[in-house]
C-alpha cells in the first residue's frame, strides 16, 4: 500500500472518530498509535495535524509512562473576566431588582470595574441557569 494511501485511510478513521468525540482527542490516540508502531515524529506531525512539538511532547509521555494525561481534554482558552467574583455578582443579581443583561453589565462596571458586554453577561446567566 502506498503511503498516499495510507494517509488517505487514517485521515478516514480521524473523520470517523470525530462523530464520536473531540477532534483533538482523535489526533492524540492517532499520534499514540502511530508512535506506538515506531512512525518518526514528522510523519506523525504530517499525518495527525499536530505540529512536531506538540508530537514529540506526547511521545515524551508516553516514555515516561504518563499516558493517561494524554486523555484529559481541558477547556483552554482564556479565563472568563467574571471568574473571581461571579459569585458576588449572582448574589447581587438575586437581591437586586435587575430586567435587562444591560443593567447587570452596569452594575458590574461600578461594582468591580469590569467591562462586560449584554452577551457575556447572558452566558453567566445562562451557565447558572437563571434569566433576566
């Protein structure tokens, strides 16, 4: 089989396994696979879609027998500018009077000095299950 198609059927069983979970999840258990069967770090790299740092970090792992840390899939991004003091925020919203995502973003501002647009504040909300 050529290597062409090779690359051809594992890009299928990415695609496949991506109906079912992460997609950065399936490029791991690709890259574990592929290292595992002795595949050099740039084809790996070519064939996962991970850049050769990210491929060799995990090949680090697995030697030193941290595979399960290779499963975990974190939420990355940046940290919600409400995160420190969310909790103040929904007291007040629940002693207060509060009708619109806007108001709840000005009180915000004068109480903790916080920008905030109408749209994050419905996300807060809405991860605490409330409404305004």
């Amino acid at each position: 089989m050529t290597e062409m198609k090779h690359r051809e059927n594992i890009s299928k069983v990415i695609e496949f396994l991506g109906m079912f979970m992460p997609s950065t999840l399936v490029k791991r258990i690709v890259c574990i696979l592929m290292i595992s069967v002795g595949v050099t770090v740039e084809e790996t790299s070519k064939i996962s879609g991970f850049c050769e740092k990210t491929v060799k970090s995990i090949e680090k792992k697995l030697r030193s027998n941290e595979v399960d840390t290779l499963f975990v899939i974190s939420g990355g991004g940046r940290k919600s500018p409400l995160a420190d003091f969310e909790t103040a925020i929904i007291d007040e919203i629940n002693r207060n009077a509060y009708f619109t995502k806007q108001q709840i973003a000005d009180m915000i501002f004068e109480k903790h000095g916080v920008r905030v647009t109408p749209q994050a504040v419905g996300k807060l909300l809405k991860k605490r299950e409330l409404s305004c």
